[in-house]
C-alpha cells in the first residue's frame, strides 16, 4: 500500500502544522487502500463480506466541508484567527482548500467584521451549512450593533440564511447550551440537499451523495413494507425517518438533539420522535413495539457505538428481522457486531464509505440479518 502513496506538495491554501488531514499529500487510490485495510483489520471476522470502498473523486474531494467547528483566538498583531489546535498553539486555516468556499468566505469577512478580545469573547466558530454561530464564553450576549443582512451583505452572498449569537460560558467539549441563543440576521431554519429542515446545530453529513447512497441502500435492504414496524435510533433530523414513513411504515425514531427532535418532526410529520437517550427510551421503545409482524431496526449511533443496553435490547428484546447500522467507529461496530452475532445475527454485507476525504477517517455501513 506504501508505494501508492504519492507525496505531493501541499495543496493551496494548507497550513503545514494543520493537524486536521492526514491524507492531504496522498492520492485518492492510497487513501482508499489505508481505509481499506484498517477496515478488513478491525472487522477480521467479516472481511470477506467488505465491499469496495464508495468514494468522490477528482475536485469532489476538496471544497466540500459544509459543517466545521473551529476555535477562534484574536491578537493584537493578526486580529481574529479561526483554525484547530495542536497541542497548545492555534493553527489558522482561514483558506483551508478541504472547507467550502462559503466556509471561507465567512472566516474572511468575520476577520474583518468582528469587535476585538476581550470586548468579544469569542471562543468558536460553527458552520452548518447555510446556518452559523458565533459561541461566546461569557453569560452575557454582547452587543454586535449594525450586524444586519442589510449592512452586511457578505455572508447571504456566500449562502449563508442564519448567523447565530451563542453566549455559553463554559463552552468546551460541550459546544451548545440550552439558552443564551440570539439570531443576530437571517432565518433560524435552512433546507439541505434533500429538502430536509435544520438549524445551527444540526449534525450533517459532509457529502449528500454518499450519503444518499448509504440511504439508498439501507433502504433497499431494510425494504419497510406499510405496517411494518421500524425503529430509527439516533435520527438526528430525520433524513432517514422520512424515507420509512413515505413507505408507509410504523416509525418511532429517537434523537438527544432538542433542535434535531424538532426538525425531525417537521421533516417526518408521519413519525413518532421520542427526545433522550436511547438507553433512557427503552420503556417506550417496548411499550411501542407490537408483539407480532416485521420489525426492522435502523441505527446511526456516534462514535462510541451503541449503548450496551439498547444492543441487548435490540438484540434480545426487540429482535428486528433486519437491521441497518451506519457507523463512524470500526472498533465500535466490530464490538457491537461481535454482539450481535453471537445473538443469532448473520452479517449480510459491509459497506464502507469515504465521507471525509483527505482524512484518516472512514464510515461503514452493516446490513445484518436475523438467522433463522
């Protein structure tokens, strides 16, 4: 696999201390082969039912991070700077080419726009799509006087709908808190690719063609008939609850997001959305569950997997006859398969997808049958 690597100069506009993307210098067939053999490694005990890697190519690969979290730190010899952290010092990647142009039109102009520190206690920059924040540590919202769309007609040029005041004083690991939000111009919803409605802190997934593909597939394969019973863990905003319920299936989805369960409810209008913790949901989820017909299982967990306690219920309890997992984790999906296995679960098929390009980073889908 080494020889496939090709150490190319840094692409225009890449800080050579970004720590963000380790294939930055590789080309698209030795990025595709690391990925690849990190998967067949980590799920051993299925390879052989790995498919090839779906991936973009060509400038796809580039330009396309619509969502990014970045810190912001200001000096006074540069001013603002928006970039990642390695180790104790900030990198600043204001022309970083992974980002979409509209990302990088925002951090120019916030550059400029921006009242200096400490007067504005900026902490982080977030971008979803065409809805921003600006996360402030601090439990007052500072006054931004003149920042209207009217005044400033910069970031609705770059697509921008909604820019965002978020005043959280212990801004951290945990980005958003429930109050403190103030809507400085725009609109507090977008639509995506799909149609779908989301807000600032929508999850997205950073390119809608694979990521319809992956849908596409669990929706083949899932195959919801009308009364059919399907339970959609961690649905985020309901790109794949509305495609069970256009399919006139029985849905209950559960989502922890409070601005997730109230786009999903908009988007998937058919749809029961349940606001928790998956594991804090199971009373509901069986009360829910009819004793007889199909019942399918969809789960889009985060990286630490499933809870064990929502895997033993879908496993032992719920017991759906097929079951569709997209994860971001190959050491959680193997443990969580490993599980389901040794339930009476057969591995069907992996699919794994190149959703972060230029990254490390891989996601699989796993098609899993119940054994008879």
């Amino acid at each position: 696999m080494q020889r496939l690597i090709v150490n190319r100069l840094l692409p225009l506009g890449c800080h050579p201390r970004c720590p963000g993307c380790a294939h930055r210098t590789w080309s698209a067939a030795a990025s595709a082969a690391q990925k690849t053999a990190w998967l067949q490694q980590m799920l051993a005990p299925w390879a052989d039912r790995l498919q090839a890697m779906r991936v973009v190519m060509g400038g796809a690969r580039w330009n396309y991070r619509r969502k990014v979290c970045l810190s912001a730190v200001w000096t006074v010899e540069t001013g603002w700077n928006f970039g990642l952290w390695r180790r104790d010092e900030l990198i600043p990647i204001p022309d970083c080419p992974v980002h979409a142009e509209s990302v990088r039109a925002m951090i120019h102009w916030l550059r400029t726009m921006l009242p200096p520190a400490p007067e504005f206690p900026l902490a982080f920059f977030i971008q979803s799509g065409a809805q921003a924040t600006l996360i402030v540590k601090t439990r007052h919202i500072p006054d931004l006087a003149g920042f209207s769309a009217a005044q400033q007609p910069e970031p609705a040029a770059s697509g921008l709908e909604g820019l965002w005041l978020h005043a959280h004083p212990a801004a951290g690991r945990r980005l958003f808190a429930r109050n403190g939000w103030r809507l400085l111009w725009g609109q507090p919803h977008s639509r995506d690719e799909f149609g779908l409605v989301y807000g600032p802190t929508a999850f997205q997934q950073q390119i809608p063609e694979l990521y319809r593909q992956a849908l596409d597939t669990a929706e083949a394969f899932l195959a919801p008939q009308p009364g059919d019973c399907l339970a959609d863990l961690y649905c985020g905003i309901g790109a794949s609850l509305a495609r069970w319920t256009r399919r006139g299936a029985h849905v209950l989805g559960v989502e922890l997001g409070g601005e997730a369960v109230e786009c999903a409810g908009l988007n998937a209008p058919n749809a029961t959305v349940l606001r928790g913790k998956c594991a804090d949901r199971l009373p509901q989820l069986r009360t829910w569950a009819p004793a007889t017909g199909t019942r399918l299982l969809y789960v889009n967990p985060p990286r630490t997997g499933l809870e064990p306690v929502v895997r033993d219920w879908a496993a032992l309890e719920f017991q759906p006859k097929r079951l569709a997992y997209l994860s971001c984790s190959a050491g959680t999906l193997s443990r969580d398969l490993a599980m389901l296995t040794a339930a009476g679960y057969a591995v069907d098929t992996l699919i794994p997808y190149d959703f972060f390009p230029q990254t490390h980073h891989v996601e699989t889908l796993a098609l899993l049958q119940r054994e008879t």
